[in-house]
C-alpha cells in the first residue's frame, strides 16, 4: 500500500484538531460546518481545476449531496447527545458501514485482520466515551439515530470516492467534484445562518483554518490515500481522529483522562497499527498452492 495509510492518517490527524479550532469561534455549529465546507469545498475545486468537469459523474453528484447532509446530521446529533458520544458513534460506525458497503456492493469481502483491528478501535473509542464521563441526555436516542445516520453517509461518499478513483479518476478531481458540489448546497445554509460573526479576526483566522487545513488539505490526502489504501481499511484508519481530539483535549484544553480513557486511547493507537500494516502474511496464505509447495 505504500504510503497510502500515512496520507490518510495525515487526514484524519487534521480531522481530529477541527473540534479545538472550533472553540475559538463563538458561531453556531451549523454555520460553521457550513462555512467550513464552502471553504474547503471550493479549495478542492479549484485545486482541481480543468480536470473538474471531467470527473462529473451522476455517481459523485450523489456523493456530493452525501457530504452535505453528513455535515447536517452530523452536529444535528452532536447538538443531542453531547460531543463525545455523538463524535464516536458518527465516527466509530463509519469504517462498519463502509466495510459493509464495498462487500455488498463491490464483494470485497473485509480481512479477518480488519474485523479484529477495526472492532477493537471501535471499543477503544467507546472507551473514551466512557472514561470522558458522558451522560446521556432526553434527546440521546434520537441523536444517536442521527449520527449513525451520518456514519452510513460518510461510508457511501467514502466508497463512491474510493470506486471513482480505483476506475481511474484522479483523486483531486473526484474530491473537487463531490466536496465543490458540497460547498454549493451549503452556501444557502450558510447565508440564512449569517456571516457577520466572520468579521472577528480571530474567528476568521479560525474557519479558514477549518476550511483550508481540516477539510480541503484533509480530503487532498484522504483522495490521495485511496489511491492505494482499500476503502474499508481508510475508515479504520479514520478512527485517529477522536485520537486526536482527546490528545489536543489532553494538552491544549488541559482537560484530563481517566484510565478507562488512557486504555481505550492505547488499544486505539494500536488497531490503528494493525491495520495500517500490510497484511503479507495474508497475500501469502491467499496465494495458489502450487506456488507455496515451489518455494523453498
């Protein structure tokens, strides 16, 4: 796979600092997931360039719509059931959906590898939920609906991308297209949430930051990634993030971990290992036994 993992770990450790740059904005999340998409999704066009009209696909113009709503339902939920839980539940649901997407759409079946490695990252983040102390609220059951709503959306834009980039497409242009029509859906969202609040240099500084940093160089390296990384493993892959954020939380925010956090962040740290290594000794035991009895 190359570099491949390391590109899409660069992604999901810029992913992981948007919920600290976040705090620097007083505005209102869905105006700033709004304002950092539009951003960042016409970076990605731009970056793009001719190879832009190309690349539209009816299948990507959906993907676009995807991003969209992911965004919406995204801190929909998180706005229900706190930002921790609704993070990894979004989060941690995403490489299950997306494992599960290419096997019934594509047939790659995922690795037993990946199952383990992927099933004991989802744990190590349901670790720091709870080591985080998160107290479910009334509206809990309702965001939890919303946010696995948005791991399945986050799964289907990720496998579209992953499907246009394996037949060929360039991965800038596939970006360009499903996170340009993106920022177009929102900029709507964003005129009826209001601009004013980017008038503070501070605030400024900071959603450009979340547009040109967490979201277009981001998904730059995320694209970049699929180039050789499978889709389902990219996801796994994607779980750094809340890995980040409660690292950032850690030493910026001065806030503190429990040991049930502690364990969940190592056992994390190491599925993530697991399936960012090549799994040689699975192509090996995939190969022809013919060829294994011809070698010495």
């Amino acid at each position: 796979m190359r570099n491949g993992p390391l590109a899409v770990v660069g992604a999901s450790v810029l992913w992981g600092t948007a919920g600290t740059a976040g705090l620097l904005v007083s505005a209102d999340s869905v105006a700033l997931a709004a304002a950092r998409l539009v951003i960042g999704g016409a970076a990605l066009a731009l970056v793009a360039g001719a190879g832009l009209w190309k690349a539209v696909r009816p299948g990507l113009l959906l993907g676009a719509v995807a991003v969209a709503a992911y965004q919406l339902c995204f801190f929909a939920a998180v706005g229900r059931t706190g930002v921790a839980i609704g993070t990894v539940v979004a989060i941690g649901s995403g490489p299950v959906f997306t494992g599960l997407l290419s096997w019934v759409l594509h047939g790659r079946r995922p690795t037993r590898r990946w199952s383990a490695a992927t099933a004991a990252a989802i744990c190590g983040c349901a670790a720091l939920i709870v080591g985080g102390g998160a107290e479910a609220g009334a509206q809990v059951v309702s965001g939890i609906v919303l946010a696995l709503v948005g791991g399945l959306l986050y799964a289907f834009y990720a496998v579209t991308a992953a499907r246009a980039i394996g037949q060929g497409g360039q991965s800038n242009a596939v970006m360009g297209v499903m996170f340009g029509g993106a920022a177009l859906i929102m900029v709507p969202v964003l005129a009826v949430s209001g601009v004013a609040w980017m008038g503070e240099p501070r605030a400024l500084l900071a959603v450009l930051y979340l547009g040109l940093g967490t979201t277009a160089l981001s998904y730059f390296l995320y694209g970049r990634g699929l180039r050789t990384t499978p889709v389902a493993t990219a996801a796994t892959l994607s779980l750094a993030e809340p890995a980040v954020a409660a690292l950032l939380g850690l030493v910026v925010l001065g806030e503190r971990l429990a040991p049930v956090s502690i364990a969940g962040l190592v056992l994390l740290g190491l599925s993530l290992v697991a399936v960012a290594v090549p799994e040689r000794v699975q192509e090996r035991e995939r190969m022809p036994e013919r060829e294994l009895e011809s070698q010495p």
